[in-house]
C-alpha cells in the first residue's frame, strides 16, 4: 500500500493541527463529564483558542524552543491543551506514569532536563515537592484544580494570559525538533526516553490513515468519530490514538480519568474506535460472563450463538460467505449480539484494536463472533506506536501485515528488524 507523504513534508503538529482547526472548527474536539452526569465539550475552535491562552501562559513562565514540560495528569482536556501548546512554544511535552513514586519522578525529570511541570492534584504535586529541593533545573511546579498552594501556579495563571498568534507561533517547531520523549518501563535497568520527532509522530499518522481510508465505514473521512481517551498518556499507544490521531483528524475525544470507569463511560460514549490491552477485553468479557451466568439457560443461547457465529464470521471475511451464511449470521445478530454490544458500551464500534500484549486467539475469536472486530496491532515506543497492524482482512492470532512505508524483516537469530519514518531518532 502507497504512503503519500507529500501531505506532511515540512509540517510539524502545530501545522497539522491547524490545519484540522480550518476543516472542523464546529466539530467537537474534547468531552469531559461533570459531577452531575452532564458533558462539558469544546469544539476544535474553541479548544484551539484554549491552546493560544494555554501556550501565552507558559511563555510567560519562561518555557520556551527546546525545553521540556513534564505532565503527571489524569486524563482530561487539560492534558491535551497543555501538550499542543507545548509544541507551539517549540518545546516538548513529556508523559510520566501517575503511579510515579517521589525518586521516581525525580529520575524522570533531571533526566527529560525538564524546567516545568504540572501536576494534576495536589497530592500529585505533594510527590514533586517532596523531592522538589533536589530538582534544580525545575523552576516552577503548577497543579490543575482551584486549590493552588504558595510556590506553585494554577491553571488560571497559565489561561490568563493574552493568546498568541497561533498561526505565528506554528512556526517556531521544526518537524527534526523533539515532540515527545516516551520513557520505557525499566524493565532492563533505568527508565530510558524514547526520542520521537514531529516527523516521527506525523509520519506515524499518515500512515494510519493510509491503511485506514479503505474502511467502508471510513472511507477517507475521519470527522466526528467517537473514542474514550482512558490508558495512560505516558504510554505511546494512548498518546497515539486518542491525541495525535484523534486530534490531527478531527476525531470527538471523550477524556475518562479513571480506568476503573472505562465501562460506565463506554455504555455512555458508544466509541466508534476502542483500543484496550488484552486485559481491558478480558474484563469486558468477565462482565458480560457475570451477567449471564445468573440465567443459566440465556447463558447457553449466547454460547451457542457465539458457537454458531466463528465458523460465518470466518466465511464472512474471507468473502466465501452464501447469501443464507449471512442471513443466518444477521439473524443471530439481530436475536443475540446487537444488544450485549449497546449494554457493554460497544454498539457503534467498527474499529476494535489490541495491542502490547498477546491476546489469547479465543478470546478474539469471541469478540469477532458477537460483531466487535478486535485486531491486534504490534509495535513499541521505539517505532512511534504501530509497526504492523491489518485491520481489514484480520487474520485471528496474528499481528497482521507491516503498516504503510514500514520495511520489516526477521534477522537469521528471529530478531525483528523495522525501517520507516516512525523510527525514533535515539
């Protein structure tokens, strides 16, 4: 498959985001739920306006071209104004895991060489300044919420300035400049940051939507398409799908804090994209399993409905399937599986993906059969997120074909060997 990558060439994420700005101004960009149920949204217009403050703000802090804001945040609309502004002051944005413990995040910041941080709540930024003597690269901490303690600055410090020009300020990052620096999870000694570019980040995306186009239910056309932006932002795959992708092709970001509310608000939200590693699907199938398992008859029909389903779903994609296999599947549809997706919150998803994990095939197997067509994606920090992905024409069990513009090869010892523009720089 062709990677047209003329549609990026000398574009960094402020110019591309900009450009999505101009086509889908009106659309919804964020959504964030209140205390009382209720949405709070803003369009990418508004939510661009919010940037121009939001990167004012840390101008006037004294951030500036190649220097580092580390972000310990919640998932939240925050987040992703912070990080967009980031880039329009030519800096970059870095992601810890809210679970850092105090000399982690000490680590984690003399070694991004960071001179801001914003720290979601105050026992968030109680970890910074526990350490916060021993950070003196560090000049100022700043905490979200309306409780903002001596020493620290809030939101409204950074909102309350006079935008900037944003068209202007676009200019300042280059796309060889560092966007983002992915830390890995020190399995094998100290964390290490993975440097990813903007060229990385945007070649990454190209490539996406490349492979993605065909989609009939797609079809070139990315605008409004609903996702819940729930795992952490530290980790490349979130930061991928609910924030470079989602916001460069004007996706509607739903922004859950807490994973532990990811089913409340998937029966909420509807999300046409869902990511999840194995285990978010395994709990996902628990529940449904929970549910049923009171009613031991209803939990025999929806077994030999799933049953009867593999083997047409088999059919259906290999393009094998009679007109009486698809009859007989859109009937079990229609009697077993098209309200267990509306309860578990998957009713209007087409693109279900899987990935950082291997996800047993049987559990895949059931998901297909009931209409959630979760293909597993493979990749790491070190390519920018996907190195190969087939989310049409999934073969169950497998991490499918290399995506657009990615060379892949085994070496004679097994070894995995990648070449694209989604490499990291080092």
């Amino acid at each position: 498959m062709d990677l047209d990558l003329s549609i990026i060439e000398g574009h960094t994420i402020p110019t591309r985001f900009l450009e999505c700005v101009a086509e889908n101004g009106d659309q919804v960009a964020l959504r964030n739920r209140k205390e009382d149920g209720s949405y709070q949204q803003w369009t990418y217009a508004e939510l661009a306006q919010d940037v121009a403050r939001c990167a004012a703000g840390l101008q006037a802090l004294g951030f500036g071209p190649g220097q580092r804001l580390v972000m310990m945040l919640r998932n939240r609309p925050e987040f992703h104004v912070l990080d967009l502004a980031a880039y329009f002051c030519g800096g970059t944005a870095v992601s810890i895991y809210n679970s850092s413990a105090p000399d982690q995040i000490k680590y984690l910041v003399q070694h991004s060489e960071a001179t801001l941080a914003v720290a979601d709540d105050l026992e968030y930024l109680d970890r910074f300044s526990s350490i916060r003597e021993e950070l003196p690269g560090l000049r100022q901490i700043g905490v979200l919420g309306s409780e903002v303690p001596d020493g620290a600055f809030g939101w409204q410090t950074l909102m309350g300035q006079p935008p900037v020009n944003l068209a202007q300020a676009a200019k300042i990052a280059k796309p060889s400049d560092l966007a983002t620096l992915i830390y890995t999870s020190g399995t094998t000694g100290p964390s290490k940051a993975v440097m990813i570019k903007h060229e990385n980040v945007l070649w990454s995306v190209a490539s996406m939507q490349a492979l993605l186009d065909p989609h009939p239910r797609i079809d070139g056309n990315y605008t409004g398409l609903r996702l819940v932006s729930y795992l952490p932002m530290a980790h490349i795959a979130e930061r991928n799908t609910s924030h470079y992708m989602a916001l460069l092709a004007g996706n509607e970001v739903t922004c859950c804090p807490e994973t532990s509310l990811l089913a409340q608000y998937l029966r909420e939200v509807q999300p046409n994209i869902v990511f999840g590693v194995p285990r978010v699907w395994e709990k996902l199938y628990a529940g449904v399993q929970a549910a049923v398992s009171a009613e031991p008859e209803r939990a025999q029909k929806l077994q030999e409905a799933v049953d009867a389903a593999k083997p047409l779903v088999a059919k259906i994609e290999a393009g094998t399937a009679s007109d009486e296999d698809k009859a007989t599947y859109d009937f079990l549809d229609q009697v077993a599986f098209k309200n267990l997706r509306e309860l578990i919150g998957l009713g209007e998803t087409f693109l279900a993906v899987t990935g950082a994990a291997p996800m047993p095939r049987e559990l895949q197997l059931w998901f297909r059969a009931v209409g959630v067509p979760v293909s597993d994606v493979y990749g790491m920090s070190e390519s920018s997120g996907a190195m190969t992905w087939s989310p049409i024409g999934t073969k169950p069990g497998t991490v499918g074909k290399p995506i657009p513009g990615v060379e892949m090869k085994l070496g004679d010892d097994g070894e995995i060997m990648c070449r694209g523009g989604c490499i990291f720089s080092g």
